[in-house]
C-alpha cells in the first residue's frame, strides 16, 4: 500500500429508523456541514410497511433537506432491481438541480423474495446477476445524463423555442435486462454526472464498484484488510480503462462513543473494532481514539476516509464532528471549510465532460 497523497474524506449516515419528521434529518445534515464532512448518506429499503424498518423515501427526504443545507452532499440509497433506469437517472438528477450539484446514490439491489412479491415486477435473481443490472443501470444513467448538453436550453420567449434540437441525444442504449432510447426528460444536471457510490463490502459488488463508482464503501477491522481491498478495486477500475485514483475509497464503521474517552476493551488479537455479521464494524470508545484509528489508517494509506454510521444518531455524531473531527482539523489532517460547491468539488473529482458533445464536435 502507497501512502495516499490525496485529502481525508469523511462522510457520515443520518439514518433515523421510526423518524417520520424533516427537522430530523435537517438537524443532522446541519450538523455534519458543520464538520465540513463530504456528504451525508441516508439510507432506503424496499421493504414492505410494516417489517419495523420504518423509512422514508430517501431522495424524498434529501430532496427536503437540500434546500435548508449550503454545501454538504446529498447521497441517498437508490435500489435499482425493481426500478426503471430512466426514473433513477431523473430523479437523481433532479436531486442535483435541488441542491444545486451536492447529489449523489448509493447503488443498491433488492435480492428478497418478499420485495419481490411487493413489487411484482419479477422473481428475486442471484446476486451477481444483480449487481451486473445495477452496472447497467449506472451506465446508462451517466448516458441520459449526457443526453441534453450543457446549453441544450435557448428558452427564447420571443420565438417559443425552449431547446435545440441539435444538442439533444437519443443514448439508444440495450442492455441484458432493458433497453432506453432516451433522450433524458431532465437538463443535464449540474456535476454532469451526480456522484455514485456503491457499498463494495462483498467481492460480488467489486466489478460494478470498479467500473461505475466514484466512492466505494469497505468494511474491514484493520488497515492491512481494508488496504488490500482498495488495492483490488482500484486495480480493477484500472484493467477497466479508468482512472484507479479516481475511486475514492472509504472504510465504512458503526462509532459508538457512549462511553465518551474511556476506550473499548476488544480481544488483542481483533484491534479497535468489532465484526459484525452483515453490518459495517462496530468502534466503541472516544472521539480520541476515534481520530487516532482514522489517522492511522489514512497515513498506512489504507483508505482515502471513512464512512461513519452512529449508533445513537444525534448523539454520536455530534460527538464525532465535534470530538473527532475537530481533533482531526486541528491537527491539520481534514479541512476546516468547504473546497467547492458541489460534492465533486469537496472529493477532488471533476466534472465530466459530455460524450455526445464531445462526438458532435468531432463529426464537425
């Protein structure tokens, strides 16, 4: 592993099962762009009423949120199984209109029989299967995205013309699992293309993490494990064609700091951190220590940030933007204000160019 050279990244979830309320999750987003964090995540379920997961909408909720937020990004979890692609690609994009370019998702399947059923669209496949549609998916969003140019718009009142033909694009895209003409029904959003991100905590997602994902979310209990898996991402976008520094890697972590310093005591062997079976790996102790682990990990050039979800939300990210975060900024290792206006921007990452532009000017 090379020690990185990049900024640290952090991002944090503000997920609130049973909250049904926009003050809620304005709060925390708040909180978070207090921190200077990169983006906030919420996260969403197909899940049907009543299984006691009690979530709302995610890009319903950010929707919401962007407007009584200024820079912090906006990525909410976008399940792609049982959704048609140009609906995520407008929505997304209208949630980058919204915040005025801090939109992103998180690439999800849905791989139950029960959401399934709950849908109706069809039976529950493998999840390889899956994850290479949600690719696909991803593909083709970045494609309708292009779809319009940049100044596709004229909106000329005098001569009722409301875009040029011309820099309008059918993607004429076929895929194993549907087929979209295109063009998008929604301007080219303001990043070009919103941020995706996808969870590569199993190597069934690497490929699509790889080939699609601007961030990929990791799970590991020390540097060495997560340092390796960043090295395989990244040595997959490669053979890809892409960029391998173009993927930001973060080490995904459940932070308990309930205990405020009095630090966890786990067994030698296992470090600071707690596997748990299905879920991102459990810190408990201080904000402290808490910076310690990520400093460590980020100078071993394991990760390029983390990911963190609290475990009691409004307590333990408050603790963290102003514990571990503050600790960090004053030790000169995570900024202290925001790079940019768009979540490109706060991850160093820039606007991609319009392919159907690029091809126009070519043909000329």
């Amino acid at each position: 592993m090379a020690t990185p050279t990049g900024p640290l990244h952090l991002a944090a979830a503000v997920d609130g099962v049973g909250q049904y309320e926009a003050p809620y999750y304005i709060e925390l987003a708040r909180l978070a762009e207090g921190g200077t964090l990169d983006f906030v995540t919420l996260d969403d379920t197909l899940g049907p009423p009543g299984d006691g997961q009690g979530r709302l909408d995610a890009l319903a909720v950010l929707a919401r949120v962007a407007p009584a937020t200024e820079r912090i990004g906006l990525v909410p979890t976008v399940t792609t199984t049982h959704t048609e692609p140009f609906h995520v690609s407008s929505a997304v994009a209208t949630l980058d209109w919204v915040s005025r370019g801090r939109a992103g998702w998180t690439v999800e399947v849905s791989a139950t029989e029960a959401e399934a059923r709950l849908i109706g669209r069809r039976p529950a496949a493998p999840a390889a299967e899956l994850w290479a549609e949600a690719g696909e998916v991803a593909d083709v969003s970045a494609r309708l995205w292009d779809s319009w140019e940049d100044d596709a718009e004229i909106r000329d009142t005098a001569t009722g013309r409301f875009v040029d033909r011309d820099k309008l694009h059918y993607v004429d895209y076929e895929g194993t699992a549907f087929r979209v003409r295109g063009p998008a029904i929604v301007p080219r959003p303001p990043q070009g293309h919103p941020v995706v991100a996808v969870a590569a905590t199993d190597p069934v997602t690497w490929d699509t993490a790889a080939r699609h994902a601007d961030v990929a979310y990791v799970r590991a209990t020390d540097a060495g494990a997560a340092g390796r898996v960043r090295d395989e991402l990244r040595r997959r976008a490669a053979a890809y064609g892409r960029d391998p520094g173009a993927l930001t890697v973060l080490a995904a972590l459940a932070v308990d700091l309930g205990d405020g310093e009095r630090a966890a005591e786990p067994a030698p062997a296992q470090g600071p951190l707690t596997a748990l079976d299905g879920a991102p790996p459990l810190y408990r102790g201080g904000p402290v220590d808490l910076a310690d682990l990520i400093a460590g990990w980020q100078d071993a050039g394991a990760v390029d940030g983390f990911h963190i979800t609290p475990v009691v939300p409004r307590r333990d990210l408050e603790r963290f933007v102003n514990g571990t975060v503050a600790l960090l900024q004053h030790r000169g290792l995570f900024r202290t204000f925001y790079p940019g206006t768009t979540l490109r921007e706060h991850l160093g990452r820039p606007r991609p160019a319009n392919r159907y532009a690029r091809a126009r000017e070519a043909a000329l």
